[in-house]
C-alpha cells in the first residue's frame, strides 16, 4: 500500500496542476531595493555558503520528493547526479516504505552512490513516530543513505486528508527532543506546504531541532494531491475535507519571518520557490538556503540530469542577477539588504507582531 501511495504521488504532481489556487507564497509583497550603484561587477558574485557543515556552491537543496519504485530510484539518482555537478544539497523522500521492505533501499541510497559528497538529508514522517518509531528507526534510514542529516516531515494536513492518512502527532515532541540528543546528526523539522509558525519554530527550537523546512503555502498543496486520489478512489468524504483545506497555510515568506523572528534555527525555504528572484527574496528575508521540488520533478522524470541541471543553472543565474541589482556580492551581504513588505504579508506580520519597518531599514542583522 506505501508503494502505491508514493507512485500515486508522482503520478498526480506529474499530470495534475496541484499548486495552490487562492493563497500565494507572499513573495510577490516583497520587494527588495534596487542599487543603481551597485558598486561591483557581475561576475564578482559569490552564491557560496555553509550550511549545517557543508559548503554549498549555491544556497539551494533539491527538496525530498520520493522513493519506494523504480521510477523513483530514476528521479533519485537524476536529482543526485545534477546536485553533485552543481555542488548543491539534496533531500529523499519519506523512507518508511524502504524500512518496511528493505529491497526497496536502492530507491534511496542511489543517491548516495551516485554523489558520494553532497549533502544528502534523509527523511522520516512525524506520524510514524508517534506511532512507534524511535532512534533504531531514524538510525536505520540515516544509514540507508550515510545520511548528513534526519528531516522529519510534519504534515497534519496531509496526513487528515488523506484517505489512507495517519492523523497521529500526540507525543512527536518527545520524540523529536529523543532524536536530537541520540543521533549523531542534525535533526531537520520539515513542514509540507503548511507551514511553521512562530510557536513552533520556538518549540521545535527548544527540543534541540537544529533546522526548519518552513513548506509554506503558496506552491505544492498536499491537499490537492489527495483530492485527486481522493476522486480516483472514489472517496467522497477525503475528496471534500481535501477540497476544502486547499489553500490552508501559512505563505512562505511569511513563515520565514516568523521563524527567524522567534528563533535561531537555520532555515530552509520552502513552498513556491519558483525563480532565482523568489530565492533572493526568501534569503533576504532570513532564510539560509532554499529548497526545490516540484519544478524539478518533471526535468528528472522526461530528461534525467540533464534537465535539472538545466533549470537549476539558470535558476543560479537568476539569484546572480538579483543580488547585482541590489549590491549583494555574498549571500551574507544579501541577508542585510533592505527588504520592503507591503499587502497582506505585511499586515499579517504587524499582527503578529513583527517589526515590519524594520526590513526596510534593516536595523538588524539577520543570520
């Protein structure tokens, strides 16, 4: 059944338009200030950065996508393959169906095998561990892949939407607090396109996690994902709960504030991070990295590699020309440029309580 449900996956984002369709990643209420001055040259740009130990040729993962099949093993070796020669880092999907069947365990480590010296995450579901997974099971998937990091996903809103969903989170903190003081590397908590507020970036803090995946809304809705399984099965009841949860979330840029203003957890951005300018824009705002998925899944599937490498080189260049226009020479000196938030992301934050001016004059400095 976990087999199917990763094909099934797959074969919706690859046929089906499963993005948000009323709720943006909040991006386009960001502007970052233009240098007419930018007192540099273009080819002077540095993408380099560290994060969590490693250095990065850019600021970039290629987010967890699957596993579990032969289809999968393709995509995960493509994505391993075009980080590799980019000098990126890159995530697996969910494991738990390779720890149920271990044959399944080359759908994963293909990744490894393939990129000997990316940083490669893997990736566990919350819901498990309330159910019974521990330290055994996060070591056996950290080993599956000599894993350099342990996501563990967080996606209530999948898992109460879903037909075959395992709704189950009571306990995960315990877990999570077991995790990070048991395994020998960083614990990575990682929402699916709902996501993390300013409570549970502090919480999630406190339980020794070292890193959020903020999977804000506004790109990939895992409802939607469901809904389409939903109708195929013929489920009525999970079709109309996946419908009505579409657009639940918090948008991505204002997830990342949110996370930055509470904590000191590294960041990756996720949900919607569609150009080199998303990407700019998501750092600016405290992000450490960004993360990708969709737009690289259909690259993998059609062409291998060399689509990916393709869509990320010109992704690269994209954030290159962002920083040139905003005086940037460092991913560093770009998370001090000053960021304008406007719209509803600007009034969602004041009411949260966020210094809003603050980005604009950039009175503080931003990890």
């Amino acid at each position: 059944m976990t087999v199917e449900r990763k094909l099934s996956h797959v074969e919706v984002c690859l046929k089906r338009d499963v993005q948000f369709s009323a709720k943006s990643t909040g991006f386009n209420d960001v502007e970052l200030i233009h240098s007419a001055l930018p007192e540099l040259d273009l080819d002077e740009i540095s993408t380099e950065v560290e994060f969590l130990g490693f250095k990065l040729n850019a600021p970039i993962i290629i987010s967890g996508m699957t596993g579990g099949s032969e289809v999968s093993a393709r995509i995960n070796e493509a994505l391993a393959v075009a980080a590799r020669e980019l000098g990126v880092g890159m995530g697996v999907g969910s494991q738990r169906v390779a720890l149920e069947n271990s044959n399944l365990a080359y759908t994963f480590s293909i990744a490894r095998e393939v990129a000997p010296d990316i940083l490669l995450i893997a990736n566990l579901g919350g819901a498990q561990f309330s159910m019974g997974f521990g330290v055994s099971e996060a070591r056996r998937a950290v080993e599956m892949i000599d894993a350099d990091a342990l996501a563990v996903h967080l996606n209530p809103l999948q898992e109460a939407v879903q037909p075959e969903g395992e709704p189950k989170f009571k306990g995960l903190m315990a877990k999570l607090k077991e995790l990070s003081s048991s395994l020998n590397v960083p614990i990575i908590a990682k929402e699916t396109g709902a996501g993390i507020s300013m409570e549970v970036a502090a919480l999630l803090e406190g339980a020794g996690v070292k890193c959020v995946d903020v999977g804000g809304a506004g790109g990939t809705s895992w409802a939607a994902v469901e809904y389409y399984r939903a109708i195929a099965a013929g489920d009525e009841l999970h079709a109309s709960l996946a419908k009505l949860y579409w657009n639940w979330g918090i948008p991505t840029a204002i997830s990342i504030c949110e996370v930055r203003e509470s904590s000191s957890l590294e960041i990756i951005a996720t949900g919607g991070i569609r150009s080199g300018l998303d990407a700019a824009k998501a750092l600016a705002l405290g992000a450490s990295v960004v993360g990708i998925a969709l737009p690289l899944l259909k690259p993998a599937f059609k062409e291998g590699a060399s689509g990916v490498v393709r869509f990320l080189k010109r992704f690269i260049e994209e954030l290159k020309v962002a920083m040139f226009l905003v005086g940037a020479r460092t991913i560093s000196d770009l998370r001090r440029v000053p960021v304008v938030i406007t719209g509803l992301t600007a009034e969602w934050l004041r009411l949260r309580g966020v210094n809003v001016e603050a980005y604009a004059r950039r009175t503080k400095t931003f990890k």
